[in-house]
C-alpha cells in the first residue's frame, strides 16, 4: 500500500549527494508521505575544484543522473539538477517553492562536503526547515566507541530494504532542463574507459557477480589478470550510489545461504567480509575527519613532508619509473579508473617507501584516477599503506617480485608497455639486467625506449626500512600507538558471522579496491 500522507501541507525536496538510485532509498520513501515533493542534485563548484576531483567522476555522475530522472520520472518525481553552491541552490529553491522538508542520506564524504553539510545545517536551523538524514551504511554519526560496532553494522545491513510503492505528487516546478556536459561545466573530455554507469548497470554487475563471475574470488584478487572479471567490480557503483551496501549485502547472504557449492560460498564469504571493512573503513574518516590531511599518528609529521622528490612523484604518475609492474599498472589505471587491491597497494607502497613521497600528495593523484573514490576509504588506505597510522604492519612490496608472482607469463606488462613487447620473459619483470645485445636484439635500450630504473630497489627498501622502524621505537610513537587503536582500531570480537551464520575470518585490510573489490 502506499505511504499515508501527512495531514498538514508538507513540501519535501528529496536531495541526492551519492545515491544515485531508486531501490533501498530512504529519502525517496520518505518522501512519499508529504503533500508533495521533488528531487534535487547539485553539481557544486566546490566538487568541480577539488584536487580529487575528476572529469572522469563527472562523466559517470552526468550518466547517472540521466538514468536517474528518467526512472524517477516514471514515479512522476521531477529530478531538478542545477550548478552552483549548494546552500545557493537550497536558498534559491526555498524562495520559489517554500519547501518544508529537505530529505537526505547522510555522507562521509571530503572536507569541502563537511564544511557544505555544516552550512546546510545552519542554514536550515535559520529558516525552520526539516533536514532529515538516513543512514545507508554502516557508519555511526557521533560514534561513541568502536565497542559493539560490528553488530550494529549487522543490524543496518539485514534491516528490510526501502521499497517504493506508489507513485509522488510532484510540486509545481517547470520541466527540468537539459542535463549539463563536460563542455558546459568547463572540463575537459578524459579519455578513460570505464565502467557501464547506472542503477541498471550496478544490478546487472551484482548478478553476473554473484551468478557467474565470484567462484574464484579469493585468488583472483591478487592478480591484474585475473581481477578484472573475477573481482566484483561493484566500487564504482557503490561510491556513486548506484546500489546500496545492503542491496549487495543481501544479496550477497542469500547467493551463500542458496547454494550447495562450498567452494562458491567460501569465496563469497571472502567478499561478504570485505563489505564490512567498507563501512570500518570510511568510520575512521568519519571520527576523524583530519586524516584526509594530518598524519594518524602525529609522531610521523615531518618524515616525508621535507623529502618530497617532484622528479620522482612525475615518473610514478606517469608510469615511468624503470619498474615494469609499477608503470603497468599506473598507465592501466589512468586508461580505465579501476584496479586490482594488490596492485595499489604495491603502488602506494612504492611510492611510499621506495621513492619517500608523502601519501597526501600521492594520495590526491590516486583520487582522480580512482573512479571508486570512496574518501573514508581512500584515506585511511593511503595512510595505512604508507605508514603513518603507526600501528599497521608496514607493507612493503618489492616491484620485481610481484611481477613474478602476478604476471608471471608477462602478459599485462605486454599489454600496457608496449616498448616491452619484444623483451624476453626472464628479463621482462627487471629489464635494465639485459646486456646492450639483448636490449638490441629486443628493440628496446634502457634508459631510452624504456627508462632504467629511478631509484635502487634494495637501497630504498633498507633505507626506509630503518627510517619507519626506528622512529616506530620511540617512545613517542608507541604511545601515540596505543591511542590510535583505541579511537580506529578494529575490534576483532563481536564481528558478526557471514552466511548461514557461519563464522569467517575477516580479511586483512587493503585499499580501495580489495574491499567493495
């Protein structure tokens, strides 16, 4: 039966940040019980000039939006998308529509969308207006203690989805206008291929996930090869909204709870798991919101902040240190938005360790690459990777070797250097140990087609080696440690079991792409 609607005259605006869907929508559900009601988004200067900002995000939010009003034109709600500062927009709207009620998911989102969340507030407070917020995760607001989290994460996730029944009354607004373009907003096209964009295409990657593609989740996470289709495939979707973490969770326990494959359910309980490191994850950012900026552990301000090589980070951008795994890998992310968990963290930690770059500047290139940008996540993962949450193990990942052991037939480096296309496959993983005969004889000569390596592996490794565990044994560091911990640290009782009821070992923490994979 549809929602009952208030008695009283209610105008509610239902205002989308990040969730750019219909199915398992609060607000929209929400929504139906006012007088009538319209839905708003707003593409904010602020997002535009952010340094983690994107044409690529852009891009894939534009064709959301698009899918978007028209599903939500079927259920006769008006989808309104204008440009501008949002407490503009909100102030603009309130003067031609006098709505009583702004309807929202809450968001964990960058600095400049706090600040924004904090003027809307006020601005709301002012003016009498409802703001109401819904959860659609599993992070806290004004999180007390970390003690008990998991089972309220338990709760979020196995609560009955949002389903819209009936259709709105939509207020007296004129026909939305066009959506806007690349070109309009001034940006410039990306030149990325990514991933199908969508409510629709987010449903369809969950089944073929979940249907055909998860049987060998746990193995093929590693590697760039096998990741590609064997991973989820999901970020994109949950970072823009497109399907909701409960959707997937659901999802998820029914495809366990169903099937009599016991290979098929321990891969899926792998990736149950990591769903829940999604939501530990973006609570740290949430508690903590200046660890998109300062150190976890402020005994570590000043390691790296002096040292910052601009020639290095260039070549790590660009894919061109002399490390073939490492450039792969960056030059296939730039082309596509997406990669494997493995492969960014070998690219944090190369970056972290072998060239001592700071994991805030690093971490700002990484973002616009990311089309999965998911901030709590991103953060907490550039940190833990490079080593200044001072109480993770430090991860240092040799280049040479995960060529090896990832790629050992040599086929994804091929793939994306072609100047390595000729080389022979016991050089491929190290090519600068060629002679000059066999560099000729590959068409490629170090230090010309190809660059010879930027910095020394062994040395940069026992160099930041004894630069991170010696300041670790300091006094300092190791009670600042304890503090850490105790504010973001994982509390391993108490985690809730993944299908059937069935008890897994949650995964070790990795970036962005391991968890929603």
């Amino acid at each position: 039966m549809p929602a009952l609607r208030s008695l009283r005259s209610t105008r509610a605006v239902v205002w989308f940040k990040r969730d750019l869907r219909v199915h398992d929508h609060a607000p929209l559900l929400a929504a139906l019980s006012h007088t009538d009601a319209l839905a708003l988004f707003v593409i904010e200067p602020e997002w535009l000039q952010s340094p983690e900002c994107d044409a690529s995000h852009v891009d894939f939010a534009l064709a959301c939006l698009a899918e978007l009003r028209a599903a939500l034109a079927l259920r006769k709600l008006p989808l309104l998308v204008r440009v501008g500062s949002a407490l503009q927009v909100l102030a603009g709207l309130h003067a031609e529509l006098q709505f009583t009620h702004l309807l929202s998911h809450e968001e964990t989102g960058p600095g400049w969308s706090y600040t924004r969340d904090q003027q809307v507030a006020r601005w709301c407070a002012s003016q009498a207006l409802v703001w109401q917020e819904f959860t659609q995760t599993g992070v806290v607001r004004r999180l007390g203690s970390r003690s008990g989290w998991a089972r309220r994460w338990q709760a979020r996730m196995d609560a009955p989805l949002h389903l819209l029944q009936g259709d709105f009354v939509a207020a007296p607004v004129t026909d939305p206008s066009d959506l806007p373009t690349l070109a309009s907003l001034g940006l410039s096209p990306h030149g990325k291929t990514l991933q199908a964009p969508g409510e629709k295409a987010a449903r369809r990657t969950l089944r073929s996930f979940l249907q055909e593609r998860s049987y060998d989740y746990r193995k093929a996470l590693s590697s760039p090869l096998t990741a590609e289709a064997g991973c989820s495939r999901l970020s994109p979707h949950l970072a823009f909204g497109t399907v909701s973490l409960r959707t997937v969770h659901q999802a998820t326990e029914v495809a366990i709870a169903s099937t009599p494959d016991r290979t098929l359910a321990y891969a899926l309980r792998g990736f149950a798991g990591r769903l829940r490191w999604h939501c530990h994850f973006m609570q740290k950012l949430e508690d903590e919101p200046g660890i998109e900026f300062n150190n976890f552990a402020r005994a570590y301000d000043g390691l790296r902040e002096e040292a910052f090589n601009h020639a290095h980070f260039d070549a790590w951008c660009q894919g061109r240190t002399g490390y073939p795994m490492v450039d792969a890998c960056m030059r296939s992310l730039v082309a596509t938005g997406w990669l494997n968990f493995r492969m960014r963290a070998m690219l944090v930690s190369f970056a972290s360790y072998h060239l001592w770059l700071h994991w805030r500047q690093t971490g700002t290139f990484l973002a616009r690459q990311f089309l999965d940008y998911e901030p709590g996540i991103h953060w907490s993962q550039m940190q833990m990777q490079s080593g200044t949450t001072g109480i993770n193990t430090l991860r240092m990942y040799s280049p040479t070797k995960q060529a090896q052991d990832q790629d050992p037939q040599g086929v994804f480096i091929r793939r994306w250097l072609p100047e390595l296309a000729r080389v022979p496959l016991p050089y491929l993983a190290a090519p600068w140990k060629m002679d000059i005969s066999v560099q000729r004889m590959a068409g490629c000569l170090i230090g010309s087609d190809y660059p010879a390596p930027i910095v020394d592996d062994k040395q940069a490794m026992q160099a930041a080696k004894d630069r991170m565990y010696g300041l670790r044994q300091s006094t300092e560091a190791r009670q600042e440690a304890g503090l850490v911990q105790e504010r973001h640290g994982s509390r391993k009782s108490g985690l809730p079991p993944t299908g059937q009821r069935r008890k897994a070992a949650p995964p070790a923490p990795s970036p962005q792409g391991d968890l929603f994979a």
